[in-house]
C-alpha cells in the first residue's frame, strides 16, 4: 500500500512489510518482531517520527513487559530517514537510506547487517554491546549539543554510553565516512576493519578494553598539513595497522601492561605515541614527514625499535621534527638525528643511545641513572645530566652553552660549547 501504521499497546508481530510512502511501527510495551521493512518516502508528523521514511518502536512506553525488543529482517529507505528502537534488545539485517540518515538505538544489545546512509549513521546501545556489518555515510544530518559525542560526526557508533560499569563492546566491519569524521567507543573494546574519513577526526575509544582494526586508518592523505584530519585511538592495548593523517595521530595504550602494535604511521602532523607499561615503537614506523614525534612510557620503559630476547635493538631515527622521548623506567635507542629540538629523559631509568644531534634548537638528555650516549651535537644549548648515576659520551658540541652532570662521574672525550659548565657531585670528571 501507500502509508502503513502500525500502533499497538503490547505486541507488533508481522511478516515483510512494504509501503510506497512510509512506514510507522509502534508497539508500547512490547516487542516488534517483523520481515523486511520497506518505505518510499519521508512523512511528516507531530512526534519523533517526523521527517522519517521508516520509524519503529519497540517498548517505548512507561511500562512494558520483560521483552520490548526490536527484530527485523532487512530495511531500506528511498528517500527519508531510517530509525529503529528496541528498548531491551535490536536485531536488524541490511539497513540502508538511499537520500536520508540511519539511527539505531537500544538500551540492550544491538546488531545488524551493513548499513548504507546518504546521509549519517547513528548506532547507540546505552547498556549493551554493538555489532554491526560494514558502514557507509556521506553527510552531517543534524548538529547535536555540544556535549555529544555524536555532534559533527557523519558515522558515530557507541555501546555502554549510560551505564555506569561493564564490557559493552562495538564490532564492526569497514567503516567510511564521506565528507565527515567518526566516532567509535566501547566501554569494554572496538574491534574495527579498515576506517576512513575524507574529511574530519576519526576517534576509536576502546574504554577499559583493547581497539583492535584490521585494515587501515586513515583521514586526508598525510602530504599535506590539515589539523582538522587528526586520529585518536584509546584503550587498554592497541593492535592497529597502517595509520594516515593529514593531522595529529594521537595513539594511547592505557592499560597496566598495555602495547601498541601498529603498521607504519603518517602524520603530517604531530604523532604522539604513550601507553602506560612499556613500549617498543620500530623507528620504520614512523612514516612521513612528522612536524614532531612523541614517544612515552609513563610506568615503564620506551625502546625505539623491537625487544629481541629481552633486550632493545635500539634503532636510528632521522627526521625534520621535534623529537620528544621519555619513559619512567628508561629510554633506549640508537642514532638519534632530528631538524630541530630533541629532548630524551627517563624519571627513574637508564638513558642508552647512539650519536645525538639537534640540528636547531636545544637538545636535552636527562637519566634519573645512567646516561650514555655516542657524539652529541646541538646547535643551541645542550644540557646532559645523569642524576645519580655516572653522564658518559663521546665528542659533545654545543652551537650555546654546554651543561654536563653527573651524580657519581662525567665522562666525556671532548667539550665544547660558548660557554662550559661539568659537574660531578662524588665523582671524577675525565
């Protein structure tokens, strides 16, 4: 037919369902469970619905019985909007809107199959988790409060936003989002295919749990420089692939004992890599031309290149950046060879590395232990400190003044500097 209205005070129960306009399912305090859903057209009305070509309810009364859960077959939209809610639970197949957004929403678990908008995507579960198949959205439909992590964002999938404690997690498949960024979270995980966004942010949130994506991040192209295009993924560990961004990348393992494995990443940008335990980042994976690096252990230890029978190779890194290393427990390496300022410290730790050279600007290598390292060369102010422990080089050149410490001894082959300042508190200085 043409409209098709469905209201009922408990339970909605039908097969595959089609209407050359619109469709309108609601059921108070009960479950929907139907076939395929098909609708032509948007329809306008006085409540939620307007505006939507498809809009069924499942359980959306003040009281209901103990399964208000929404169970379709396939959806598809000509033209106007999709929105789908099951208060206890949604299942959907395909869902697609040829012109107009999608919206699922549930306060239980949520799946469905692809889901294909021309306009946004909006999946919430507040209190389950989330799966769906392969997501594809072209345009920002709505702009939200401010507060919401949905507003802006043209593809937003979220499980556990209201509850206050558990493992709701999101899966999905390939995410693509034109003209827009993306917002993923699991309170207790995402595990993602490959995700793209021609324009905007793209965050995954994995919560208390891991973010695993096994394709490719990527947002612009990495050549040129684009704040707007910036990647942010968080969680307990990360297992990523190849990431790209014509902005910052900002990759955070916040778990006890969390890692960061990943393929190469290219930032145009800043690439800030942290966890909380111990990370080994292999200087190859650094990509691109990174207007700065960062690399940080805040209760462990940073190896720049891969840990071999428990030790760290210690790669060489050469770029025209900022380079930034700190690990609590301590900091190994190898050459170190960067544009402009490099700044390498360990709070409680060792410091080993290769030549050092900061080609304008200062450089700076603090050890709460000891430090040693090959030629050191800055083309400003160099200042080497070992706190407790004994500050061993080769040949140090400082462009300005030369300041080199060390608790139990300086070893040095050579000082140079504008201006030359070695203290050794109870040790030699040779």
């Amino acid at each position: 037919g043409g409209a098709v209205r469905i209201d009922a005070r408990d339970e909605i129960l039908a097969g595959n369902i089609t209407g050359s306009s619109w469709l309108k399912l609601s059921a108070d305090s009960g479950a929907v469970t139907v076939g395929s859903l098909s609708a032509g057209s948007a329809h306008s009305s006085s409540d939620d619905c307007d505006g939507k070509a498809i809009c069924v309810n499942a359980g959306t009364g003040s009281t209901g019985g103990s399964n208000r859960s929404l169970t379709t077959g396939a959806v598809a939209a000509a033209a106007g909007d999709v929105v789908l809610r099951g208060r206890d639970g949604l299942s959907t197949g395909a869902v697609t809107a040829t012109t107009g957004g999608v919206a699922l929403s549930s306060d239980g678990s949520l799946s469905a199959g692809a889901i294909q908008a021309g306009k946004s995507v909006d999946v919430r579960s507040s209190g389950g988790s989330v799966t769906v198949g392969a997501v594809s959205a072209s345009a920002i439909q709505s702009t939200r409060v401010a507060s919401d992590p949905c507003n802006g964002r043209v593809v937003c999938i979220q499980a556990g936003s209201a509850t206050p404690s558990g493992a709701q997690t999101v899966t999905s498949g390939t995410i693509t989002a034109n003209n827009g960024s993306t917002f993923v979270a699991g309170r207790g995980g995402v595990t993602t295919g490959a995700v793209s966004a021609s324009a905007g942010e793209i965050v995954l949130s994995g919560g208390s749990g891991a973010v695993s994506a096994s394709g490719a991040l990527v947002t612009g192209t990495g050549a040129t420089s684009d704040a707007d295009h910036r990647i942010r993924v968080t969680g307990s560990s990360l297992g990523l692939q190849a990431v790209t961004a014509s902005g910052n990348i900002e990759l955070s393992a916040e778990g006890a004992s969390g890692t960061v494995t990943s393929g190469v990443l290219t930032a145009r940008r800043a690439l800030t890599v942290s966890s909380t335990g111990s990370l080994a980042l292999e200087a190859q994976k650094i990509g691109g031309t990174p207007e700065s690096v960062g690399v940080s252990s805040s209760a462990g230890s940073v190896c720049l290149g891969r840990i071999v029978n428990g030790q760290c190779t210690g790669e060489d890194l050469s770029r025209a950046a900022t380079v930034a290393l700190n690990g609590r427990d301590g900091v190994t390496a190898g050459a170190i060879d960067v544009a402009t300022t490099a700044t390498i410290s360990s709070a409680q730790g060792t410091v080993t590395l290769g030549n050092v050279t900061a080609r304008a600007g200062d450089l700076k290598i603090t050890g709460k232990n000891a430090v040693k390292a090959g030629d050191v060369t800055g083309s400003a102010a160099v200042e080497l400190t070992s706190e407790s422990a004994t500050l061993e080089a080769n040949a140090v050149n400082a462009g300005g003044a030369l300041k080199a410490s060390g608790a139990t001894g300086v070893k040095l082959a050579s000082m140079k500097g504008t201006s030359v300042e070695s203290i050794a508190s109870t040790g030699a200085i040779n």
